[in-house]
C-alpha cells in the first residue's frame, strides 16, 4: 500500500500570496516558527507563475507535495509565499492553484503603493536585464491590491483571503502574526524568536560590484583588513536609489485611484493615508 503519512489534505495549504516588497519574507519567516505550520522547502516556489520561475523551480520539483516534510500528527498548515502569484504580468494563477485541486487559505500584504513600486523597482535594477520603466504597468498594476485581490476571491471566496498591512507587519510582527493565526485557526504564537529575517531592497549593484563578486573566489582570498574596505567602496559605487517624480506620482495615483476607492468601500482599507 502507498504510504500516505505525509499526505497534505487539499484545504490544509497556506499561500502567502504577495505582494512583493510587502514584507512577506518576514511574514514566512515568523509562522515557520509555528510548530503547526509546516514551511516550504523554498520560500518562493513559484509553482504555478508562468514567467516568475528564475531557478526554474516548478520542473525539479515532481509534485506540488514535494516542497513539504509534512507531517499530518503536528502540522495544520503547509506553507508557502510565492509573490509571483499578485504580479501583474502573472495572470490567472488562482485558476492555475484551483485547477490542481488545492483550496488554500491565503495572506496578502499590501503596503504604500508608491513606496512598493519604489522598492521592487530598485530591487529588480540588481539584475542587468532590467530595462522597464518604474511606471510599467508591471509596477503600477502590483500595486493595485484590489484588483489583485479580487482576481483570487472570484475564485477561493473572501473568507480564504486575509489582507495583513505592511506597516504593521513591521511595527507590531507579533500582534500581526496572531492575527494570520487567528486565521488559520491554530493557536496564537507567544513570542518571535527570530525577528531578523527581512528581504530589505538594498541600492543596485554597480557594474563594478557585480564583476567582482561573479570572482568572489578572489575576494575570498583578501586579507581580512582588505576585504571590508573593499567592499565599502564598491558599495560607494552603487547608483542611488529611484524615486518617483511628482509628476510619477500623479500618473500612478491616477491610475490606480479607481480601484484604490473600491478596496476602501468593499474592504474598508483606510487608503487615504497612501493619498488616496
């Protein structure tokens, strides 16, 4: 007989959904503490995105099952946190996880729609290939969490969704991950031992920089008392951090306001205090 000890019912996973640069690193981190919460092998799978797999993670993986040690006498929850999955240029993953016969429960942060697009587009300039503008609707459309969010409750029903606020992911994690316990129906964490875990959008690298750690064996090889001044000049090296111009700003606000109104009146989302 097959052996069915680790076997994931199909109402027992947990997807932290997205946003990017929401904190959601943090989020995954803290309920990986939990000990009815089973994490993933890898925090962002992204097994069901289409363009989002930069490892190319959902082929070496033979079953959706595979990224869990999962044990049914103390585990409630396999979990995961693929952003991928609320990205603009992702359409149709809920319909992709349903079609695999999965009904998750899920989180969503959301933050500032400004300063996320800010981040994830300082983020992506790591990568040499970035060339979209930080207006590209890839950016802009992110940050509309109402459509985002409407786009997996068409599909799981808004009792499977809970929207969690950035900044109180980050001001008050503890308060906030009782919260997403209370969710879950498991019970409520005392502490966060580890509260470190953060995926912070540090300044792009330089060309400089990315040339010397692709031979990081030669920085390796530096004497100790080289090795920190080296790296502090090639971190003078890297190009400032974008911001949004006003007349950005004014873009991006007009085009999301519609649906920045709708998340206020369907899900009482203060969203005045993002300037809408």
């Amino acid at each position: 007989m097959p052996d069915t000890s680790t076997t994931i019912r199909d109402d027992q996973y947990f997807l932290i959904i997205g946003s990017m640069k929401c904190a959601t690193t943090s989020l995954f981190s803290y309920l990986a503490e939990h000990p009815a919460v089973c994490p993933a092998s890898v925090k962002e799978p992204e097994y069901f995105s289409r363009q989002e797999r930069p490892h190319d993670t959902r082929n070496s993986i033979s079953a959706y099952t595979d990224l869990w040690d999962f044990d049914p006498a103390r585990h409630a929850w396999a979990m995961e946190a693929s952003t991928g999955y609320t990205k603009h240029e992702e359409p149709g993953v809920a319909e992709r996880v349903a079609a695999h016969g999965i009904r998750p429960r899920l989180a969503y942060a959301m933050r500032d729609p400004f300063a996320r697009i800010e981040s994830q587009y300082n983020f992506m300039r790591r990568h040499p290939q970035w060339r979209l503008p930080i207006t590209h609707p890839d950016l802009v459309q992110t940050s509309n969490y109402f459509a985002q969010a409407e786009a997996w409750t068409r599909v799981f029903g808004r009792e499977a969704l809970l929207l969690i606020d950035y900044e109180d992911l980050t001001g008050e994690p503890l308060a906030t991950v009782n919260r997403v316990c209370a969710f879950l129906d498991i019970a409520p964490m005392a502490e966060i031992a580890d509260s470190s875990a953060r995926n912070v959008s540090a300044r792009p690298r330089s060309e400089a920089e990315r040339a010397l750690r692709r031979a990081a064996p030669v920085l390796s090889r530096l004497p100790a008392e080289v090795k920190a001044p080296v790296r502090r000049l090639l971190e003078a090296t890297r190009p400032t951090s974008v911001r949004l111009t006003p007349a950005q700003r004014a873009e991006v606000a007009e085009t999301l306001a519609p649906d920045m109104a709708r998340l206020r009146d369907e899900w009482g989302i203060n969203t005045a205090r993002w300037g809408f």
